[in-house]
C-alpha cells in the first residue's frame, strides 16, 4: 500500500477490507462451531468484512483500485499494491495493514482522515493473527505463512560448503604448470578450444608491474629482466613487485573500493573525514606487510576488542583499522534522530553484506529478502549487533561521527601541561578582573555596576589585561593536537525489534543479535550479552567452514587479475548475481586461500605464474565465436589502465611522480566543510604524489577520476566499469597534466648526451615498456625533424620531443594492457 493524496487515502484501506465483503455473503456461517477454519470464516465475515466494506472499496474494489490496490478479493489482499503484500498471514507484527491503520507509519495512515476503532483495529489483528481465513482460501489455498525451505535454500551453490576439488585431467598435458591451468584447460577442451599462446617477455612485464603496484616498469627494470635468461627470472619479477611499498598502494586502493573509502562525507552535508586517512594508511600497511585477511578482517571488526597487545602501533592500528565501520555517508542533518541512526546501520549491515559475502542484506530491512533466504529477523539480528556499537558520537544537527584516540603516553602529558598552563592563564585573568571590579564596588557601595565594568579599570590594568588576552589567543593557537582516528567502540548492548517496513515507527518482534539462520550449520548459539557481537561476527565469517567469506575473497584476487571475476558480480553470490564461470576452480582457490593462512600475496604468485595469466591477449575469432565474453578465458583480456593508474603512468614516465607516501592532502580540517554558500570546492589536485593520496570528495570527485571510472565511494564497488567515450581522449590531448608531462619527458630524454636514435629507444621503453621498432624509430626522427628542422634550435627542438612525447601518451598502448 502506498501513500494516497487526502482526498483519497481513506479509501485506501477501506476497499482493502471491504470487497471480501460483499463478494463472499453467502458463505455458509452455519459450519460447525467447533470447525477452526469455519470459525476463522465467520470472523472474517461477520467482523473484517463489513470493516473492509465500509471504509475501503470505494477506492480499492471492483471499480476503482488506486496505488494497484484491490481488497475486494482475496487475491487482491494477498498480492496488495505498490508497497507490497498487506497480510502476512498469521504475523500482526509483519503485517502492512496492522501497520497502518494502527497509525504506525508516518507516510502511511489508513484511514487517513480518521482513525479506525480500538475495536476495529483489534478485530483486524486478531484476524491476521488467526492465519488471515478467507472464503476465496478454502479452494486450496494455504492459510500458513510459508517458511523458507532452509535444507532447499542451502542448495543454491554459494550457500553449500565449499568443496576440495581436484584438478582435472586434461588431453594436452604439456600446458599447464599450475593446477588453475588444468581447470581453466579442461573447460576450454569441453568446448573445443585452445589457449592463445604466451605473452612475449616485455609485455608480460608490463602487465605484472602494473597489476602489482600501478606503476609502469622503468628501462632499469625492463633491461635487467631481458638479460635474466634464467628460468626463474619471471619468478623473480613477482617477488620484486610483491615486496614493492608500491605494491600496498595499488592493492590497498582495490580494497578501499570495497571499504567506499572516501574524505568527505558526502550527502548532505559534505564535510571533511579529516583522519579517513589513517584507514587508508592502514590498509597499505596491511597489504605490504601480507597480513592474513581474516586478522585483517578481525581488526576491522572488531579492532577495539581484540586481546590487549603491547606495542603501542598494533593497538592504534586495531582502532584506525573499525574505520571500515565509520566512513560510510551519512546525512548529518537528518531531522529524525531515529532514523539517521537507522539509515547509518542500514549502511553497515549492507556494507558488510555485500564486501564480505556477496549478499544483499540491505534488501531486507523492510521485508523478507525477495530473492535470497535472508529472512527480516535475520536483517534485525544483525543491526542489533551494530546498534550495540557506538558508531556516532552525538546525532545532534550536524551529527558528529566518533573518533577514537590515538595519542602516545608523552602526548597524553603534553595535553594535559598544555590544558593546566592554559587554565592558568584564565585564571589569572579572571583573578584581575574580579580583584579589580571589587574594588570599584567598594569605592561605590551599593551602586549597580553597568553591564560592560571593565571601561571603568584604572587605565593600566585595561593595558594588562589587553597584553593578558592576546598572550592567552597566541597559546591557545599553539595547542597540541591529539592524533584520532575515525572508528567505532562498543555501545550499550541492545537487541532490536522488526521495523515494519522499514520504519522505526513500527515495531514489531524484538529479535535477538545473531548470524543469518541460513548460514549457521547448527544451531545458533545466543551471543554475549555484554557485548555487541562484533568480535563474535568477526571469527564467524571467518571458520573454515563458513561458504562465503574466503570464496568472494578469492574471486575478487582472480577479478583483479583478470579484469572479471569467476563470478562476474564480485558483490553479489546471491539469485541476482551471476553464477560462476568456473564452480570447481572457484572452490579449489578459495580451500587454497585459506590453506595458505588467508595470505593475499601466495595468491598472487599462484594465479601470477600460471599459464593462464601469461597468455597473451591474441585474438582467436573461432573462439570469440565460442565465447565471446571470453568467460572461459582462451586470452589475457585487454584492459585499460584504471584511472589513479593512467595519472600515476604519466607522472612516472615523465619523472614528475612524487613518492612520498601517507599523510593527508585535505586543505580543511577535520568535520569542516568542503564547500562554502557558493558551493566552489577548493581541493587541489595539483600534487605529484600518487592517485591514491588525492581527496576522495564524495559528490564532488576530481574530474580527472570520473573522467576514467573512479568509484566516487557514494557506495561500495568491486567491480568498476570501464567506459570508452570522447572527453578521455580530449584530456589526453589537451590537458595540463599531460601537457606538462609531455614537456618533461622531451627534457629527460633531450639530457641524454646521445643520438636520437637512442632518445626515441628511451620514449618507448618509458610510454610503452618496449623498445620502438627501426619503423617507428625513422616515422618519429621524422616527425621531430619536420617539426625542428634546425638541430641546433634549442627551444625549438624541446617543442618536438615534448609533440613527440605527448603523441606516444596520448596514443591507446599507453592506455591499455595487452
């Protein structure tokens, strides 16, 4: 049932109730009394119906059926109108029609311009509560809620344990050398098809340098790999990479992807997540140092729970690391206190649901999932355990988010002699106005002093305390700034009831905090009471025998490998995502990951030195015929460059990339805005550093990042597009960045003190990791010579290479990866 216009909601409800009515008065009523069902008939016919007829069916009957609703038939009834079902047989509680003509529900009330009696209210109650018995059921038609098949729903393939397959036989032995090859080649071979061959030495280079740290190769790099001979050489390559601190800024970005890292909040009010980058520090730090994902998962959890650690840096980590909590968007100006605070849980529930399960969670806040097993009380069970989690420090207009402290012993002093100082100062400064307004009531006793006194010091006490205060402004300046961290702590343990679609206003059955029933292989034990259940939910997603976690882990690793997951909705196990490619090789990847003691980075060499990545990306037109989405992976799929990695590409190649790493590059403070009357943002992003530093501004995301696909964090994506339209190349010819760039790199190459012929070897290994061919070697001295006829022309000469130098970055094999 929907929201009608006034002059037509008091229908609403009524043409709901009433039509059964009329249509079924000669229903028996002489049954036997002591029949339950002809008993439940004689209640719906001689209470509900003339309920249902006096204030519905003018607007939901025969003749009229506003918002699709009609409740002159059962049928009617029980599909209900664009809000949904109106009766969940047998549950008052979950039920629309309880809900609103008990005037639950703000946006919905039924009648709208009077209220239905006690009497009336409880007669539909009791009905709906008695199984909701209709003349129009008896034909068959089941009275009983119907309950998910929990033994039927554990069958759909991401719900049943994963399993240990082995690796299957193969007619051509001789390929692979990893057992991913034999899965990927026995699918292939069940289709008649065969891998396209290996990638030449350079482009495999490229294309592991970038996938490890977003970073093209240097010539140094390229050289040294083409004169290994040995058979480990690329071996050796992986190794290099993974140890990279560069290899944590291109992993931990994917991963703040999933976290909807962003330094905004974004919404409404878009005010600065001013220590969001501690989190995103953190998470380099995980992916460099290889921490096992389910303590990385622990930490994010449930950081501020987990047992006491000595060093100092490991539990700050633990508190930075319940961010993943805290940065989502929030509307901070929310009037309705209760349902910002609803809508934020929401916001983790479905956050938790789909970066760590693959499940839509956040579908079932208003009613049974409609599509998965994932019951409302299952939703509720969940939000108890966060509601019990102190995410909000006051949800006062403008709401504040909590942060955790991060200061060391030494700053906790600092503070604590700074506050005492300070409380000195205005003390003292207070001292000399009260010593001094005394003595002035008692050279005039009993006369009232004027509001502003102080006029009326002596002229060099007015001079002190001026010289007072402006020592007191300067210090105050100079305070030491506590280090926090955006995070959560525990909150007061609570469970919460079933909101009857959605709403806070309507509460149904209290449901006690817990797992989704589909997931728990035995029976659910109750959680603590004294705490919320996060640690709880942590080591649960994480056992060895839960169906999800480590399997939408793995095939986010293979996702950003191969530019597409086994299961192509990396975000989504669920009957709406897509099934997987490859079931067997998924499960087998996913027993490894956990084998391997959740180690991201043995995932990396083994999908890295499998036969199936070194593939080139050939193109085979009896396969593309076959498969021509490539699911079965006969070719490396071409991909463009993400967008952090087409700007770092080009400030690396033209020796303009800063390396610094961490920190923040925000220009406001901590829960400032980012935008003023005139909505002008005055973020830079004029830095050299690496993509991954820039201000991430949720409504507000540098142009060069949408340009290219970048997740704006609004929500989280695991699986960004990669579109291909104009204003990309516009930028590529006509943006400052590459113009400067450009210049740069025709600067480098003109410092060689060596022919031309060397100067374009050396453009070609920096744009496209290769040597340039003797063709394009001649097309390119060519083209400088036409350009700057005079050798000895100096500014005409860096005008050439620097055309030159743009031609080569703005071309598609700088773009893309073979």
């Amino acid at each position: 049932m929907s929201p009608s216009t006034p002059n037509h909601a008091h229908c609403l409800l009524a043409k709901f109730l009433v039509v059964g009515l009329l249509a079924f008065s000669a229903v028996n009523l002489s049954a036997d009394d002591k029949d339950p069902a002809a008993e439940g008939i004689r209640f719906f016919e001689t209470k509900v119906r003339p309920i249902l007829a006096t204030h519905c069916y003018d607007c939901h009957g025969e003749d009229s059926q506003e918002s699709k609703l009609r409740v002159d038939t059962w049928d009617g009834i029980a599909r209900g109108g664009k809000a949904g079902s109106l009766v969940v047989a047998g549950q008052p509680d979950k039920s629309l029609l309880v809900a609103v003509v008990g005037y639950q529900l703000a946006e919905l009330q039924m009648p709208p311009k009077k209220k239905l009696s006690d009497r009336e209210i409880n007669d539909l109650t009791a009905w709906v509560k008695m199984g909701a018995p209709h003349p129009d059921r008896q034909a068959g038609a089941p009275i009983a809620v119907e309950k998910v098949d929990l033994a039927k729903a554990r069958q759909f393939w991401s719900l049943q344990p994963i399993t240990n397959p082995s690796p299957p036989a193969v007619k051509n032995q001789t390929w692979p050398v990893s057992p991913v090859d034999q899965f990927v080649l026995a699918e292939l071979e069940a289709k008649n098809l065969q891998p396209a061959p290996p990638a030449d030495k350079l482009t495999l280079l490229r294309r592991a340098t970038f996938d490890l740290t977003g970073l093209p190769p240097t010539p140094e790099e390229i050289a040294a790999f083409e004169n290994d001979t040995s058979p480990a050489a690329y071996a050796k390559v992986i190794d290099r990479l993974l140890d990279s601190t560069h290899y944590g800024e291109r992993w931990g970005r994917h991963w703040l992807d999933v976290a909807r890292y962003a330094d905004s909040n974004g919404v409404d009010e878009n005010v600065a997540h001013g220590n969001a980058w501690r989190y995103r520090d953190y998470v380099v730090r995980a992916f460099n140092a290889d921490k096992p994902y389910d303590q990385f998962l622990h930490e994010q959890l449930a950081g501020d729970l987990l047992p006491a650690a000595a060093d100092p840096n490991v539990v700050h980590d633990r508190l930075i690391a319940t961010g993943f909590l805290a940065l989502g968007p929030k509307v901070l100006a929310e009037v309705d206190k209760t349902k910002m605070e609803m809508d934020i849980l929401d916001e983790q529930v479905d956050t938790i649901g789909r970066s760590l399960l693959g499940l839509t969670f956040g579908c079932a806040r208003c009613h049974d999932h409609k599509f998965d097993p994932i019951s409302a009380e299952d939703y509720y069970a969940l939000v108890g355990i966060f509601k019990s989690t102190r995410t909000m420090e006051s949800f006062k207009t403008i709401a504040r988010w909590w942060e955790n402290p991060l200061a060391s012993p030494a700053e906790v002093q600092r503070k604590a002699a700074f506050d005492k100082l300070i409380a000195e100062q205005k003390g003292a400064i207070d001292a000399l106005v009260k010593k001094n307004k005394d003595l002035l009531q008692q050279a005039k006793p009993g006369t009232e002093l004027p509001k502003e006194f102080e006029p009326l010091f002596a002229a060099e006490v007015q001079t002190e305390l001026k010289v007072r205060r402006e020592q007191l402004a300067t210090l105050s300046k100079t305070a030491p700034v506590v280090p926090t961290a955006m995070g959560v702590i525990e909150g007061e343990v609570t469970d919460v009831p079933v909101h009857i679609r959605g709403s806070h206003l309507a509460l149904g059955k209290i449901v006690p905090r817990g797992f989704p029933v589909v997931l728990v292989s035995t029976e659910q034990q109750p959680l603590t009471a004294k705490t919320s259940g996060r640690l709880e939910l942590a080591e649960w997603l994480t056992k060895p025998d839960h169906p999800l976690t480590s399997r939408v882990m793995a095939n986010r690793i293979w996702r950003w490998h191969f530019g597409q997951g086994l299961v192509s909705t990396p975000d989504n196990f669920g009957r709406l995502g897509e099934a997987p490619s490859h079931p067997a090789l998924l499960d087998w990847l996913s027993r490894q990951f956990m084998q391997s003691g959740w180690s991201i980075k043995s995932m990396h060499r083994l999908l890295m030195l499998s036969q199936t990545y070194q593939m080139s990306s050939t193109f085979n037109a009896t396969a593309a015929a076959a498969d021509p989405e490539n699911r079965l992976y006969w070719r490396m799929p071409v991909r463009r460059l993400e967008a952090e990695e087409i700007r770092d590409a080009i400030l690396t190649t033209s020796g303009l990339l800063d390396r610094t790493a961490g920190g923040s590059l925000l220009h406001v403070g901590n829960r400032e805005f980012f935008f003023d009357h005139t909505s002008k943002d005055g973020t830079k992003y004029d830095s050299l550093r690496r993509s991954l530093y820039l201000p991430v501004v949720r409504n507000n995301l540098y142009d060069v990042f949408q340009l290219f696909d970048a997740t704006d964090a609004t929500v989280l994506d695991g699986n960004r597009a990669s579109t291909v339209v104009a204003p990309q190349a516009l930028f590529m010819l006509n943006s400052d960045l590459v113009l400067k760039a450009s210049e740069n790199l025709a600067q480098s190459v003109l410092a060689l003190e060596q022919a031309n012929p060397a100067r374009v070897k050396l453009l070609y290994l920096r744009t496209y990791g290769r040597a340039a061919t003797s063709t394009e070697t001649e097309r390119a001295l060519a083209y400088v010579a036409r350009q700057a006829p005079d050798a000895a022309d100096a500014a005409a000469q860096q005008r050439a290479w620097s055309s030159l130098s743009h031609v080569l970055l703005a071309a598609n094999e700088f773009l893309y990866l073979r």
